[in-house]
C-alpha cells in the first residue's frame, strides 16, 4: 500500500486493503496513513476520507497526527479548502502547527490568499520563528502580484529577527560533494559550468522552450526573471 501511496496509484492501494480484509489481516495505523496518502494523490478524496471513518469507526484505530495531516492534505491537494478548514476546526485535539502548515501549503497551490494569511497566522502563534512559513505566505502574495503585502511580510521577518537559511542544491561527483546556491560563483569550476549551461539554455529556446517566468517570485523585470531562472540552484548543479 505505501509503494502504491508514493507513486499515485490510489485504485490498487484500496483493492489491497479490501484484500486485507476478506483474509482477515488486521490494518494498523501505518496502513491507514499509506491509504490516506494514496488516495490523496490520485484525487480520491471521498474513499480517502471513508478510510478515515473506517480507522475509527470500525477498527478503533485513535487518529495521531499523521493522520489528521493527510485528511487535511486529501481536501487541500484537491482545492476543498473550505472542508479541510472545517475538519480542523472539528478535531478533537488542538491543531498543531504542522496541521496549520499543510492547509497553507494547500492555500498556495490553489492561489486561496485570503484564507492563506489567516492560516499563517495561526500557524506563527506555535512557531513565531519559523521562516518557513513566512516565506510560503510571502510567495503566496508574490505569486499573485501583491508584492506590498510580500514585502510586509519580509519586514516582518526582519522585525522579529526570523532567519531564513538560503535554499541550496547539492551532487556528488567521484565521491565528493559540490553544493551550490542561486548564482553560485563560489565553485572553482564556475566559468566552465555557466559556459555549458548558457550552452544547453541556448539550445532549449532553440526547441521552442520559453521560461516559465511566473515561478519566479520577485518584482523585476522580465529579463531579469529569466536570468534568476537559468542560473537556480539545481541547474548550476547539474
């Protein structure tokens, strides 16, 4: 079930758990987790919450976190915000900031700013000091060109001394590791690698690739989108 969890396959991982039962193999919590999870990636939001109901109500399973974070993802990955809200709202235990956290990744995805920044709220009254969840309420404004409201929310940062670690990108290359940040200039081999890079970008617009310059969550022009694009992390990685 968990195999079929990671890689989407909703359908079979419910036709396993319906095997379990007919030979009377007795599910435990990391069985429920699996096939929550794997309904949430194949969209089968009604059979993963049945699951739910299922763990509970016949098996008497006590839901732990894990659980009530996979609901919440189950009605978010699918854009039922306002279900996955009120589920919380329903759980008999106090949401935990990871809880708060899922429903705002989920308010991302679908563009929901309103109810992404009152979650955000919620989430900071546990972890004042995590960055992450700035920076994701912060995206969520940039993505949607409000970049007052994200630039409110960097100075909030700023204010209240959050820290946010630099997103990197390591490879192994004969067992040594080269790591690598946005516009990395810090390698010895630097020249070598934006030669190739501007090399393969070159070929890619030739193919008729065009940059998705949205991804990209600054207030610049959009030369400089492209340029921020080309040169990430994980391209000078690679």
């Amino acid at each position: 079930i968990a195999a079929y969890a990671q890689h989407g396959y909703g359908q079979e991982a419910l036709q396993i758990f319906q095997q379990m039962d007919l030979e009377g193999v007795m599910p435990d919590d990391a069985t429920f987790i699996s096939l929550i999870s794997a309904c949430s990636h194949a969209g089968l939001v009604d059979e993963g919450f049945d699951c739910f109901v299922t763990m509970t109500g016949d098996h008497g399973i006590t839901p732990k976190e894990e659980h009530y974070g996979c609901v919440i993802d189950l009605f978010g990955r699918s854009g039922r915000l306002g279900e996955a809200e009120e589920f919380i709202k329903k759980m008999p235990v106090q949401p935990s900031a990871v809880v708060w956290k899922t429903l705002l990744s989920a308010c991302r995805l679908h563009g929901d700013v309103i109810r992404a920044s009152q979650t955000a709220e919620r989430s900071l009254e546990f972890e004042p000091q995590n960055s992450a969840m700035y920076v994701v309420l912060s995206n969520i404004y940039a993505a949607t060109g409000n970049w007052n409201a994200a630039a409110n929310v960097r100075k909030l940062m700023v204010d209240r001394g959050v820290l946010k670690e630099p997103g990197c990108s390591s490879i192994e290359v004969n067992n040594t590791v080269h790591q690598f940040v946005a516009g990395d200039r810090s390698h010895p081999e630097t020249e070598e690698i934006y030669a190739e890079l501007d090399r393969l970008c070159n070929q890619m617009e030739e193919a008729g690739y065009v940059p998705d310059t949205k991804m990209v969550l600054h207030d610049v022009e959009e030369q400089q989108r492209e340029h921020l694009l080309s040169y990430h992390s994980e391209k000078l990685a690679i």
